[in-house]
C-alpha cells in the first residue's frame, strides 16, 4: 500500500446520472434509513444505484461538458435501467473503492473504475464475471527507444505508474521504485513535465491519450504488455448477491445483443477480434 496521498484530502465529488442526463451535485450519501429494495435488489438510496469510481479514467469513465461519462458509466447504466432507477456516481479514492472501504461504509452498490480482477483484490470484494480484457502499456517520450521494461531499466529512465494500480504492481514487481502518481491525469502530466520518462498504464487509456495530436507529437506507445488482465464491477463483500446476479445478467445480455459492441466502439474503439464471441 501507497502512503496517503491528496486523493484522501479531496471532498467527494457526487454526479447523478441517467442513461441520457448527467447532473453535478455536492456531497454523498451513505445508506440508512433512505435504503430501498428494488427487484431484490438493496441499494443504499432509494430510487438510484450508487457508483464509486475514480476520476478521470477515460475511456472508462470521465467527465464531459459537466457530464460523467464512459465505457463503464454506460455499462451501469444498463443495470440501473434493469432496476427502474438512475445511475449516481461517487468519485472515490481508488484505494478505498479496491479495499472495498467504501462498500463497506454504504456509500455505494458498485464500484466500476476499471478495476483488475485480482485474488488480493477478490478478499475484499465480489466481482462480476469479466467485462473487459486489458494489458498494459508503456508511454514513452519519442526518441528514447524504449520497447519493454527492461529497456527502462537498463537506459537508467525514469518510471512514472498510478498508485494502487496492476501496473504500478507490476514495475515495483520488476524492480523499479517507480514514481507514484495520485491518478491518471496527474501521471500524463508528470510525463508531459519531465518529471519521468516513461509512464505504464492500462492500453485503453493510453490508445485515449494518444488520440489528442499534442500528445502523440511528443510521446509514443513504446510497448504492449500482455498481462491477461480483466476487469470487474464489484460489490460488498457477502453483501450484495442479487446485485452482483443484475450486473452479470445486464453484461451477458448486452454481448448477446450487441449492446455490448456498440458500446465499445463508442467509448473504447473497434472490438478486438474474437471479444464479440465472448
């Protein structure tokens, strides 16, 4: 674990969200007396599903002309329009939405931040079936000639990783003491400043990235790190099995009926081939 960063300083951000309609709030609700059982379903708030995420993690969730939106906003979506209610987005810190602190606390339903299925991960948490396979990439400054970690390594660059993520994970596990960033924009803005070299980060973000001109004239996808990650939604640990049955059941139907593509060529890109089958 990271030590504390400012993330824990920052007030959360509350964003109330329907399928078509996002509306910028203050502050964020926990459980009690205003809990509802909808379809089943214990949500702790009536009339909504409540989200935990953090921002920015574009394509998977951001914010847009006062709106949050994203491949995972959409994909809950789904489910809250399955329970009849709309779709709250909490902005959390990452470290308490992977411990499943804020689960716990009954400030949320669902966590959906691009998180990676991991067995640590699974202790804290109950994850739905897979929605999305991931690996890693490297962000590089052009001319470096960087293509894997162990270039990094020996050219004596410096790292830069998200804290509490698989790809932080991941370099402190090849070696490096990387230099930890609170969040995604922070760690592209401490390589667009020169306080590292390289950055690792999930390839979806970094494919995000790389379609604004001022980045890609500067930095290069140096390599593709094959991880065999997949990502989840979760919900409380033991707490929420009617939920989690909504969640696997929305992403199920949605591969079979081709929401599921749809919504991947809108927030994320071309479906990879073969993830249709899936």
């Amino acid at each position: 674990m990271n030590p504390p960063s400012s993330r824990a300083r920052r007030r959360p951000v509350l964003l109330a969200l329907t399928a078509s309609t996002a509306l910028l709030a203050a502050g964020c609700g926990s459980g009690g007396s205003e809990s509802a059982t909808v379809k089943g379903v214990k949500l702790v708030k009536a009339g909504q599903i409540t989200t935990c995420t953090h921002l920015p993690y574009p394509p998977f969730q951001f914010e847009k002309s006062g709106k949050v939106v994203g491949f995972d906003v959409a994909m809950i979506d789904l489910v809250a329009k399955d329970l009849g209610v709309e779709q709250v987005v909490v902005d959390k810190s990452f470290e308490t939405i992977k411990t499943g602190a804020d689960l716990n606390a009954g400030i949320c339903d669902v966590a959906a931040a691009g998180m990676t299925i991991t067995d640590e991960r699974k202790q804290n948490l109950d994850f739905s079936v897979p929605y999305f396979d991931a690996t890693q990439a490297l962000l590089a400054r052009k001319g470096l000639d960087v293509r894997s970690l162990d270039d990094v390594k020996s050219k004596k660059l410096k790292l830069g990783s998200q804290s509490s993520t698989t790809g932080e994970d991941l370099a402190r596990k090849a070696g490096f003491d990387s230099k930890s960033f609170e969040s995604s924009d922070a760690e592209l803005n401490g390589l667009r400043t020169g306080q590292v070299d390289v950055i690792i980060q999930d390839y979806p973000v970094v494919r995000n990235w790389l379609k604004d001109s001022a980045t890609s004239a500067k930095f290069t996808l140096a390599a593709n790190l094959d991880t065999g990650e997949q990502y989840g939604f979760a919900v409380k640990k033991g707490g929420s099995p009617e939920l989690l049955k909504k969640i696997d059941a929305a992403i199920g139907k949605a591969r079979k009926d081709g929401t599921y593509a749809r919504l991947h060529e809108k927030w994320v890109g071309p479906m990879p081939k073969g993830d249709a089958d899936k």
